[in-house]
C-alpha cells in the first residue's frame, strides 16, 4: 500500500501550473480521498491551448472518439482552473474510472465518495452538466465565464479569499472528525504505512502490516472477513 505522500507524487507532474486555490484544493481532496480510503490520481489539470485543440480534433478531423466539445481557450482546464482524476487501485500503479467500483467495501461508490468530497471542497462536478457530461471533471470559475477569461479576467481576491476559506476549513473538519494524528508506522526498522491514532488507538492497514511481516491478506465480501495467513 502506498503512502500519502507516495500518491501525492503520482498526481505531482499533473499539478504545475494550476490556479493557487485549485492546487490547493486539488491537494486536499488527494488528502481527504486517501483518510478514507479511497485513493486517487490526478490524471490532468492545465491544459495548454495546442492540446485543447488536438483534444478536439480526436473524433473529428483525427482518429478516436470525441472526448470534448471544447476548443482551445474555450476549457477551464486552459487557465489551470480544472483538474480530473481516476480511482488509484490497490496495486499502486494502475488507475481505473470504473464509477461502481466500491473498493473501501462501505456501499457507496468509490466515484461517488470523491465527487462528494470535492464538492465540499468548492469543486464544481463535470457530471452534473446537462450535455457531454465529463465525470471525471471538476473545475472552480470563480464566478468567471470562458469569455471573461480569454479577455484576460482573473479569479478576484474575494472570490480567492472565500475560495480558501472553504479550503481551510474542510481540510480543519476533516481533521478534527479523523483523527488526533498521522503516525508512521515500521515494520523492522522500514516505514510500510502512514497510520491514524484515534483517542489513544492507531489504526493501520492490515494488509500493509501483514504482508510486510510476509503474510498473505484475503478478504470475504460475502461475509465481510478479513483473513491473514502465515507465510511461515
């Protein structure tokens, strides 16, 4: 299992460039997805015009599906005020965008569980547009339309400040209700996990501790059990 700030890095090339309170908001949405246990990857955030533009030509005057109905200057993406993600999977190297994956076992979609998260954030939900809806899209337009940005608008420092505010206090709350603290958990002198103490007790993941001790770890979803064996 990775750590936070392993899956931090996975999204780190995707993050240049965007707006402060998107990056900002981007990262606490990796930090709040990996508290709960569903860990994801930010697969794309400023998009330059020339890739918008060859963007819109798959489907069209290139080979593919069409993926987008925008052109260059005409995304939030361009202005680095958007970002998409997909659901890290267990492996650490694959990601999937398989919107009824319930990885965490909790009855609600792992998709479902993000979007939620970013939208407390501030984000606003490619899946909630009424055409070409982009379900792994969020985007923050502090109130500005495309038009306003191409003429050269930018995010007002109210809109900024509010923006932040919102920021800071999720990433407060969602502190104050997971946890006392993030522990590092070792196993023979090596770090396998970032652990959680919750008054006076740490949690950590059993396959991380157990497969580091060279166990095997399998799970029952029929009647929810969680089983280690030895590998001695």
């Amino acid at each position: 299992m990775l750590t936070l700030m392993q899956i931090k890095n996975k999204s780190a090339p995707r993050l240049t460039g965007l707006h402060p309170v998107v990056l900002a908001a981007a990262t606490a949405l990796i930090e709040c997805c990996y508290t709960f246990g569903v860990p994801i990857q930010i697969t794309q955030g400023l998009r330059t015009i020339a890739e918008q533009d060859a963007l819109y030509a798959q489907g069209r005057t290139k080979p593919g599906s069409i993926v987008t109905n925008a052109r260059g200057g005409y995304s939030y993406h361009n202005y680095g005020l958007a970002i998409d993600f997909a659901l890290l999977l267990p492996n650490g190297s694959s990601v999937s965008w398989d919107m009824a994956r319930d990885g965490d076992k909790d009855r609600t979609t792992d998709w479902l569980e993000v979007v939620q998260q970013a939208k407390r954030l501030g984000f606003e939900w490619g899946g909630d547009w009424t055409s070409l809806k982009d379900y792994p899209h969020f985007q923050m337009s502090f109130g500005l339309t495309l038009s306003k940005l191409r003429a050269g608008a930018q995010p007002s420092v109210q809109a900024v400040k509010a923006a932040y505010r919102l920021i800071n206090g999720r990433a407060k709350e969602e502190q104050n209700l997971n946890s006392d603290a993030i522990t590092i958990v070792k196993v023979n002198g090596a770090k396998i996990a970032d652990g959680r103490l919750e008054n006076g007790v740490t949690y950590v993941p059993v396959r991380a501790v157990a497969e580091a001790l060279g166990a095997s770890v399998g799970y029952d979803s029929v009647t929810r059990t969680v089983e280690i064996t030895s590998g001695r």
